[in-house]
C-alpha cells in the first residue's frame, strides 16, 4: 500500500510539473488573451537610460498566470531604434536562453511597452497589439502576442517601481516553425524576389493600416521565412513594428518626406503593381476576414470607445474601397511603386 501511494504521489509530482512546463511552453504562451502578470527586479538605471542594444542586464523575473508562478533569472536589454530614445521606457528584449527551468523554453522574445505616461500613449499601446492581432486574424505567417501587466523594480531600492502595460512578440523563429518554415536573412532582397501572393497581401494589409514603414531591400520592419522543405521557394514577408501606422496614429509617428503626406493617416500604397485578377482575389478575402479583424477591435478590454471608433472610422474607407473594381486599379495599381 505505501508502494502504491508513493508511485501515485510521484506520478502528481510529475503531471504537475510538466504542467507547469507546458504553461510556459514557447508556443502555449501566446495561446492565452488575459494578460500576463510579469515582475522583473533589475537595474532600472541602465535600462531607463537605454543602454547600448547589445548589453544584457541579468535580472530576476516572476511569471503569474492564473494560479501558476514561476521564477528565474533572465537576461534583458533595451532595443529598438527610434522608441528606445524616445520613450520613458525603452522596448525590451528578453533572453530566457540563457536561464535554467521551464523558463528557458520561451527562447528570445522582444516587448513592446508603453512609451510615455498618459492614457494616449496607454492606447496606442493597446492598437498596436490589435493591429498585430488583426494581423493575425488574417493570416498564420504573423507573430503572435501576449499582453502583459509589468511591473519593473529597482535592484538596488534607489527608484521607486514602474507599473506600464505591455505585450510580448512570439520568436520569429516560432513563428516559422508553425509555418512549416525557416527564417531567412537575406541583404537587399529585392521586394518582388518574395512570394508573390503572400507580398500582395502583406502589402495590402499595410496600406490597410495606413503604414509606409517597411522596407523588404532595407530589411525594415520585415522579416522573411522560407518553406523548410524547399531551398529554391521564394521567401514569405512577414510584417511587424505598427507604431508609425495610421491605424495607431502614435503621437511620435510622422511620415517619410518623399511620400509628400502630411500625416501617417494619409495612405499611401508601397507595393509593387498587380493583375486585377490578383487584386479582386485578395480583396476578397480581406472582406472575408473583415468581421474577424473588427472583433479584434469591437471586443477588445483593453481599447476605450474612442479608440474603437477611432480605428473602425480609419478602416471603413479601405473595405469601402475594396467593392469597387477602379478603386482596386487607381490604389493598387496606378499609385503602386515602379521601384
């Protein structure tokens, strides 16, 4: 009998932690909408004075989900280009690859946070996390993302704690493994070397979202993946970073001069010319997936009614757009890019 309830009490200990394990299983992490609540002790000196990019910082880290916390160490440093100098708060990289436990399994992900104090800036956070959520409702090839409650203390006890929203973006290399995929770093990739159908929509979904910052031969807010079973396909776009969109309407966020726009909530078409018969087709389907990347916006928790109508209002003209066969010509076509 008391062989029995030993093997019985192991066999808990087991499924328990392996549960555990799964919780925070690189892919099960973005599977959740409710944010994860997230404790980091660390020298806020240097993270708050934005370090160099390539200088990690070994901090303490506490998960909370549900029921379930786990603790480790983890590396951490600033990143980004033009948020790390702006923002009170810098984006964060974190390197779990580098901690021991069931941590280590998350691999390298980046978090994007609230910028500055105010609820604008709260706001724009929480578009941008929708806009990559809509991005997702429209297709598998996007990075998945996690909000977060984080709350940043002070090693040293100097500072007082900071409390800001943020989310995490799943590993691109994830995000190529659910794709059947690779990541690929390839320099000055011409944009139309891509998958051709892949990049019409992702050129879509951006002139969607009203966002010109991107770049495929400058490798700007693009990554690019290529089917793990072919070395000769043409790699897939994968868009990311939808700050600077008119979608989200940052307040920092100002177009590119040569566009000749006075606001990023002017859309201007970055892809390269297409068939019609290309164009009615993907246009199709966005106006399929219209109802699935409203709910993104209709039923988020997060954005307040003014965002809501703020960013159904600045979508209503491009599905307006997408009925009608000569907007589909003079968008996509006459005012695509020629190089």
């Amino acid at each position: 009998m008391r062989k029995f309830t030993l093997a019985a009490l192991f066999l808990v200990f087991i499924l328990a932690v392996n549960a555990q394990k799964k919780a925070y299983d690189r892919l099960d992490l973005f599977e959740k909408e409710d944010p994860l609540v997230i404790n980091l002790k660390t020298d806020m000196k240097d993270i708050l004075n934005k370090k160099p990019n390539d200088r990690y910082i070994y901090s303490d880290i506490k998960f909370s989900q549900g029921d379930s916390v786990m603790e480790g160490k983890v590396n951490i440093r600033a990143r980004g280009k033009f948020r790390k100098g702006y923002c009170s708060v810098p984006p964060l990289k974190f390197d779990f690859d580098t901690t021991t436990g069931s941590l280590r399994g998350l691999g390298k992900l980046d978090m994007t946070v609230q910028c500055k104090v105010g609820r604008d800036f709260e706001q724009g956070l929480f578009k941008e996390y929708t806009a990559y959520r809509m991005y997702n409702a429209l297709t598998d090839k996007s990075q998945h993302v996690r909000l977060v409650r984080l709350t940043i203390e002070d090693a040293e006890g100097k500072r007082k704690p900071v409390e800001i929203p943020g989310f995490y973006i799943e590993d691109f290399d994830v995000t190529s493994k659910r794709n059947a995929c690779k990541e690929v770093k390839i320099s000055k990739l011409h944009t139309e070397n891509t998958d051709r159908k892949q990049m019409t929509m992702v050129a879509m979904f951006e002139f969607m979202i009203g966002n010109t910052d991107w770049s495929i031969p400058a490798n700007h807010n693009i990554k690019l993946m290529q089917d793990s079973a072919n070395n000769t396909a043409k790699p897939y776009a994968v868009a990311y970073d939808f700050d600077y969109s008119g979608l989200v309407n940052a307040e920092y966020a100002v177009p590119d001069e040569m566009l000749g726009t006075t606001s990023v909530t002017e859309r201007v078409y970055r892809g390269f010319p297409r068939e019609l018969a290309e164009l009615r087709e993907m246009a199709n389907l966005f106006i399929e997936k219209k109802d699935a990347m409203y709910a993104e916006i209709k039923n988020s928790k997060f954005l307040n009614d003014r965002s809501k109508k703020e960013m159904i209002d600045f979508l209503e003209p491009f599905f307006k757009d997408l009925a009608d066969d000569r907007k589909l010509k003079t968008n996509f076509i006459d005012n695509a890019r020629m190089n």
